[in-house]
C-alpha cells in the first residue's frame, strides 16, 4: 500500500491506539492535517500551542497513558517548549509531533524555521527529525515505546514537510529495535532482600513516596507494603493520592509547605524507604540538615537518580510496582521472613502526638479582606464527588490545594511540580476531562496563573469539555507577595494584579463559561453545588479570597526542615 | 572549559603538564551513528555542568556505530553520575570507564615550529628522539607531528617551545582498556539501564 508521508503518520497514530491529539494547525504541518479528516482520532483544536501540550500532560497524567500533541514548526514549536521541559520534569509521557520546514531549507533561516531538535534535546527523553517517508511508522513505533517505558517522559517527532508529502511504502514494525534503550525492570534480588532486612531493623522508618509510584501504577502494591509493615506515609506533591489521606498511615505532604508532621516524620526518621521519588530540594530544604539520622533505601526506575543528591545505602533500579512486589515477598520468607520486625509502636505514637499538637490549621474566622481560601478548597473537597479529579496551577492556591483537599484516588491530581508551571491548570484539566470523561474535573487556579491560559477555555467551550475552574482571586502574584513579606521587608514589587482587572466574570461568559463570583462564606456552598450541576459547558467561579493569606507550615528556602515555621495560627509565629 | 567540535587540547594543561591528573579521567563510548548524537553528549555535559577536557569521535569497523572517547574531569561531578546520565541518551549503547593507570592511550599532535638554519639540526634531533615526524618543511619553518602518548606530546611540546612555537593542534586522545594479562584491572563496561 502506498501512503504519503502523512498518512502514513495518522495511520501509525492509529496503531498506536491514539484516541485524541491536540494540536493546531500550520504551513509545515499542513500535509498531515488532511488525512486527519478521515481518521477516526480526535482533534482537539486548541488556541495556544502551550495549551496542546498541557492537555497532552494532563490527559496523561490521569490516563497514564501518552497524551499526543501536534503543532506545527517555527513559533508553534516554540511555544510547546514549556509543556517539553514540564512534562520532563514531571516524567509524564507525551509524544509532540511538529512540523517543519522541507528538508532542503533546512539549515537557510528558512520562514517559520527553528532548530526544534536542537531546542528541544535537553528537554525531551529523545526526539527524532525525519529524513525520508519510510522511517515514519518505525520512528512512531519508538517514540511511543521510549516516551512510556523506563522512566516516562516527552519525546518529540520533527516532520518536514516535504517528507510529509513523499510517498511511501506502508508497513508497521512488528517491534522495536533500540539497543541503546533496555530499562531495568526487576529489583536486583539481593538488594531487596537488604532492604527488606533494613525495614525490619528500623525502628523510624517512613514510607517516602514519589509520583513514581503514580507513574507505574504501583498505589495498589504501596498499599499492601504499608498495612502489612505498618510504616507511615509521606507522599510528595507529585504523589498526592498514590495513597490515600484517609488512611490512618498517611501523613499527608512534606517539603517546604508540607504538614509538620510528615515533615518531621522525615527529619526524625532512621529509615526513608524511598519509593519513586528524587529528594527534590522543595522536599528536602538544606540538604546538611536533611533527615540526618536516616539510613535511605532508594527504589527507582531511573538509575541516575538513585544517590544523586543522597547517598543511597540500598539503591534498587527497577519499576517500583514490581519492587515492592517483591518485597514484600522478601519480608515474608528468607532470611528476612524469619526476622521479628522492630516495634513501631512508640514511633507511631511520636507521630501521633505531633499530628494531636500541630495539624493543618488557618485561622477559620480571620477578619481578613476576604474568604479563606482554605475554607473554600475544604467545601469544594467535601461537595464534590469521590474520585473527582482536581487540578491547580502553581503558586499559593496550588498548596492549600494539595493540603486541604482530600486526596484517596491515584491519578486524580494534575499539577505542574518539578517545573512550576504557571498556567497549567485550565489546559490541564480540559486534557484530564478529556482522558477521563466520566469524572468530574476541578481545576485551582490563581489570578496570575489564569490570565496565561485562560483562552483554552473557548477550546474548552467549543469542544462541548466541561471543566469547572475554582479561580482563588487574591489580586496578587500572591506565592510571590507571600516571599516579599516575610524575606524582602514587605517591600512588594510588581506582585499587584487588582481584584476587578480584569473582570473575570464577563471574561469567563465571553469564553462561552458559566460564571460566577463569589464573596461571602455563605455563598461558597452553593455556588459549588450549582457548578457540580452543569454538565454541558466549562464553569468558572471567581473567589474573592483573603489577599494576606499566606500558605503555612513553611520551611523557609535554605533552611533545615527544622526550622518549620506553623505561622499566627499558632500564636504570631512571624 | 567543555571543549566541543574538533578535538583541541589546550597547548599546555592546567596545573602543569601532567595530564594524569587525579580528576581526569577516560570514557570511551560507543553510540550509535546518527545525526545529531555528538550534539546530544555536548549538550548533556554542558547542561549538567560537567566540564570535557577533551573528546575524540571517529567511526568504528562496524559503520552502524561511533566511538567517543571523552576525557572528563571529575572536579565537576562524579563519575557514576556523568555514566548513568550518559546511559540515558537513547544512542549511547554501551560506555566503557578507562582508569588512565589502565589504559593504553595515543595523542596525535601536529606543531609548527619555527627553524632556522641554527635550530634546526637541534629540533631534528629532538624528532628521532621521540619518533616523530616531519611533514612539511619551509624556509623558516617545520611542521612536525607526533602519536604517543598524552605524557610524551606533553614532554615533546615543551622541548621544541624553546625554538618558538607557531601553531599546534592536537587531536584528543583516543584509549582502549589495557589488555587482561592476569593481574590488571581493565576497563569496567556499564551496560544499559532506563
Ligand atoms: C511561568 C511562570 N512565571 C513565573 C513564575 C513564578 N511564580 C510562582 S508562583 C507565582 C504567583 C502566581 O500567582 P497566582 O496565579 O495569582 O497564584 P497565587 O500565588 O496568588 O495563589 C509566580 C509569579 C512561575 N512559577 N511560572
Ligand atoms: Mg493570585
């Protein structure tokens, strides 16, 4: 069977078992978009390449299977970097497909030409530009195998058009053959025997879990692991719902806005049974300082993270599923089946008696200028159904999400961590809605963050996708404005946004949304039941929320973990 | 320094003219022949901070794959580190740790010097000396070339500086992990992981 180029790219999309690509159309990308009209995937058109690529991730990351982006080349290429470098860091699987200018003006500063390989080389697992028709279906074959095997991650196609419009020679190759790619998958079997003679010993020991364990669909296993041993969880803002807050083993969030309990369960700890996640400096403050007394045993499917940035006294390369697995085999039979388990009883009730004296707290009847955003995240947490799905931007709404909503599902939180995207929430969600439509989707968003992306929600609109956006309007930059109050004198420079510029409402109504705006307690409620009811187009809610309210525990930046700050709801700590 | 593009060694090295320092050390790298992998390691080092002291590529026998052979210096990063990253580029196949102590490695180097008629007979004396080479000779002017070790074109350089040097390149040295005769360590190869 002959196919042009670009047929043969949608036929091998198809393969692949694509069911949706985001994109937006282009002179270099042009060919394949043809043959699109015939293909039984999904195109979601969308209005900024940054949205393609954020769809892309969260569609993904509620999935767990690679969200497909296609743009075209030159600025379209430039403006998916972002979404690259974020789902790099995050170790989401995306495969972005971009155009590019035919392979003989190549290298002229040809128009809309930009060296994307080059661009993107340190951002993606691997990326590909093809040369010649024939080597499409066995470059998208690899492509997906890379960006969804070892550790996930994007990877980029890099088409010229030319060669989009060569004819070819159809075939699907019956498997890949990347001999510089063979991830390990199996835990070394001595070295979880180790480990699992270290987690008897402990007497300290914390579960210390990563969006690895998300990523390998490994909550099941992590499960089983921490109820047999009865060793308490921490789960990192990548790895919230991995296990679930309601279980009486869950500690919630460490790191620099983490719970004071998870955050000390660490520092006290004399074993971090490190499960899929990196020891990222927001989890481990000053690095000298961090959990001195712990031994670590580190599980992870990427070699070079194992002792990175910490020394790893048992590092295990595998998939984390499959590690703990088997160690949990290891703790039932050999050598380490016959040893007693130390008692974690007066550990449990150290932890116990910090959870009693310092719990997630805010200050419920502040006479501040305006809602708690706490409060708003706890109502919109308890009126929404089990199992929705909420996603956030970046700055202070993104950590009172992670710490007042209640996370018990894997899969079910989208946010933007390694990078910190600002941005990501709106075309985020659309991506999550779209991977999952039988959930309900939330989305936090900030001011800030809203007012870079916010146009996806006419995509959103126009493609029937009924997100519901709560946007936390405290008319600040206010993550940044929180930072200039307590380290720059309260000198604030350029973190003011207005409460009313621009008028979200309208804004939102003229983007095709339900809008509504809500400012006292009472109405909170209400507004978020009268959201959970519409089904047939995106909704947004304008809190006005409390512009001096600041995200606490904090570890201010450089510090050691020690040194949490609880702030004034307990007593005028700064 | 991250020293990329044709393979040029600075004419004299840091901190005198051992090139046996402790932090430097040789990993010869098999990748497979593609466009644009000498562009990945360049960019893997420099954006992970790790500093090439000096890199050599050229093909194999088998023309499916290239062998670099990269001089790291370990006051950057640490070894396992810059091997475990490296293992993650899709086209690296296998990568081999060469302890200097347990290599065999060759450095060509190529100087001009100048030679009137009074040095001259001196500098060809140094030439048999050392094994090397004239390649091209002019009124005023040798240009000389010598394969050895790294240690012997640093020795050899400094000899002939005296008459003025001109111009010299050298090409990076290329190693291979001394052969097995019993007692020697060898080279230890990683194969791949993720
Ligand atoms: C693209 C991008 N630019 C800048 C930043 C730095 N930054 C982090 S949080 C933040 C403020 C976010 O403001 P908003 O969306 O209103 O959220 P808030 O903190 O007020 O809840 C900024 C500017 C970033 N993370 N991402
Ligand atoms: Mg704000």
């Amino acid at each position: 069977m002959k196919l042009t180029g670009a047929q043969a790219l949608i036929k091998s999309l198809e393969m692949q078992g694509v069911e949706v690509i985001f994109g937006l159309p282009g002179g270099a990308i042009l060919p394949v978009y043809d043959p699109i009209i015939d293909s039984p995937i999904r195109h979601i058109l969308v209005r900024h390449e940054q949205g393609a690529g954020h769809m892309a991730e969260g569609y993904a990351q509620v999935t767990n299977r690679p969200g497909v982006a296609m743009v075209t080349s030159g600025p379209a290429a430039t403006n998916i970097v972002t979404p690259l470098a974020n789902a790099y860091m995050d170790s989401t699987p995306m495969v972005v497909i971009t155009g590019q200018v035919a392979t003989s003006s190549i290298g002229t500063d040809a128009f809309q030409e930009a060296d994307t390989t080059g661009i993107t080389m340190s951002i993606t697992k691997h990326n590909w530009l093809i040369t010649d028709a024939a080597e499409i279906p066995e470059v998208v074959a690899e492509a997906f195998h890379v960006a969804t095997n070892g550790r996930p991650g994007p990877v980029l196609i890099d088409v010229p058009k030319d060669v989009s419009n060569q004819m070819m020679d159809w075939y699907w190759p019956d498997a890949v053959d990347l001999p510089g790619f063979k991830p390990t998958t199996k835990g070394h079997p001595r070295s979880i025997q180790a480990a699992a003679r270290m987690i008897k010993e402990a007497r300290r020991p914390v579960l210390y879990v990563g969006g690895g364990v998300i990523r390998a669909g490994a909550s099941g296993a992590l499960l089983a692991l921490a109820e047999k041993t009865g060793i308490p969880v921490v789960t990192t803002l990548m790895a919230r719902g991995a296990f679930p807050d309601s279980h009486p083993l869950c500690l919630g969030m460490p790191g620099m806005h983490g719970n004071y309990s998870a955050v000390t369960a660490m520092q006290k700890s004399d074993l971090l049974v490190t499960l899929g996640a990196r020891f990222d400096d927001r989890v481990t403050g000053k690095l000298s300082g961090f959990a001195p007394e712990a031994k670590v045993i580190h599980v992870d499917i990427d070699p070079a993270e194992l002792s990175k940035i910490r020394h790893a006294d048992i590092p295990i390369v595998g998939d984390v599923r499959s590690v703990i697995e088997d160690l949990i085999e290891a703790l039932d039979k050999g050598e380490a089946g016959e040893m007693v388990q130390a008692d974690l009883t007066p550990w449990i009730s150290r932890i116990r008696e910090w959870q009693k004296l310092y719990p997630l707290s805010y200050d419920r009847d502040g006479t501040g200028n305006g809602l708690k955003p706490q409060y708003v995240i706890e109502t919109l947490s308890s009126l929404t159904p089990e199992g929705s799905i909420l996603a956030s931007g970046v700055g202070q709404h993104q950590m009172w999400a992670s710490q007042y909503w209640r996370f018990d599902h894997p899969n079910a939180w989208v946010n933007s961590g390694g990078l910190g995207t600002m941005g990501y929430a709106v075309p985020a969600s659309i991506g999550a809605k779209v991977g999952r439509p039988d959930k309900m989707v939330w989305a936090v968003d900030g001011d800030g963050c809203f007012q870079m992306t916010a146009q996806e929600l006419v995509t959103a609109s126009a493609e029937r996708i009924p997100v519901k956006i709560a946007l936390l309007n405290n008319a600040y930059l206010g993550m940044v404005r929180q930072w200039q109050e307590m380290f720059y004198d309260q000198r604030y420079s350029e973190v003011y946004l207005s409460p009313d510029l621009p008028d979200y409402v309208k804004w939102a109504e003229a983007m095709g949304c339900v809008a509504l705006r809500v400012e006292a307690p009472e109405e909170v409620a209400p507004a978020i039941e009268k959201a959970n009811d519409i089904n047939d187009r995106p909704v947004v809610i304008e809190f006005r929320i409390d512009s001096s309210e600041k995200v606490y525990p904090m570890v201010p930046a450089g510090a050691s973990n020690d040194e949490i700050v609880l702030g004034p709801s307990y007593g005028g700590a700064r | 320094m991250t020293n990329i593009g044709p393979s040029v060694v600075p004419m004299s090295l840091p901190g005198g003219r051992s090139s046996r320092g402790v932090s430097l050390h040789v990993l010869s790298v098999l990748v497979e022949n593609r466009a644009g992998v000498l562009a990945r390691v360049a960019q893997l080092f420099s954006r992970r901070g790790y500093n090439i002291y000096s890199l050599a590529v050229a093909p194999t026998d088998d023309e499916r794959f290239s062998r670099l052979t990269v001089v790291v210096d370990l006051e950057s990063a640490p070894l396992e580190q810059i091997t475990k990253q490296l293992h993650k580029l899709i086209n690296v196949i296998k990568i081999t740790e060469i302890d200097p102590v347990d290599a065999v490695e060759q450095e060509l180097l190529l100087a001009v010097v100048a030679a009137d008629v009074s040095s001259r007979g001196q500098i060809l004396e140094l030439v048999g000396i050392f094994g090397a080479k004239v390649l091209d000779v002019g009124l005023e002017r040798l240009t000389l070339a010598l394969a050895d070790t790294p240690e012997k074109l640093d020795d050899f350089t400094e000899l002939i500086k005296v008459f003025g040097l001109i111009e010299v390149q050298r090409s990076g040295r290329v190693a291979l992990a001394k052969l097995n005769r019993g007692g020697g360590r060898g080279g230890i190869s990683r194969g791949k992981a993720s």
